[in-house]
C-alpha cells in the first residue's frame, strides 16, 4: 500500500493531497480459495458503505468536495470502490473517477445491479 502512495504522491510533490488507504487483512485469512474468495463476498458491501460513510463525513465537513474524491481499488477493493463510490453519491452527489483495477468478477455479475454512471 505504501508503495502506491509513494507511487502517487511523488510525481506531484508540487500539490497537496489526502490519500486515504483501507488495508482490511481480516477479510483475507483463510487460504482455501473458495471460503477464501467467497466469504470475501459478504464483506464487499459493509467495507464499502463504511468508507463511504467516512467520505460522507468529509465531504460533509467541507474538507473535500465529491468532485474532488478518486478511488483506486485492485481485485476485491475495485468492487468495495464501486460500492464505496455508490453510498458517496446517494448522500454527497457523484465523485470524480473510480479506477478499477483488475476488478474481480466472479460473483459480482449483477450483484449490486446497474453500475455504469456511477
């Protein structure tokens, strides 16, 4: 996670930024792929309406604007961005960009309805 930070900030080392990184190891215990990937399911909407909560709470306290938020997310956490990105416009309006990287997809396919335009 570090590495992304480092990774984002040093090129724009002129602008001020607050980056914000969820690390949740408690949701990647179990090494058996299925009750691995599975049971990750059941966490991608609570872990997404939290941190979108929390952006809520920013947004709310002027400290950013929706315009202004950018979620980056790999795998599992390109899901939790979309979900985090959803819960950030039903209360604040529609943040800038999600980047979905390699975004998991078995058992999202319709999981959490239509996801374009968010």
């Amino acid at each position: 996670v570090n590495g992304v930070i480092n990774a984002l900030v040093g090129r724009q080392l002129d602008k001020q930024y607050n980056i914000f990184a969820v690390d949740m190891p408690e949701l990647f215990q179990n090494n058996l792929f299925n009750n691995f990937y599975f049971g990750v399911l059941s966490n991608v909407q609570p872990s997404g309406k939290r941190i979108g909560e929390f952006l809520n709470k920013v947004i709310k306290l002027n400290l950013t604007t929706p315009a202004n938020v950018n979620l980056i997310g790999y795998s599992i956490g390109a899901q939790i961005a979309g979900y985090t990105a959803r819960v950030v416009k039903e209360v604040s309006g529609q943040i800038n960009y999600i980047a979905g990287l390699d975004p998991a997809g078995p058992g999202f396919h319709n999981l959490f309805g239509r996801v374009s335009g968010l």
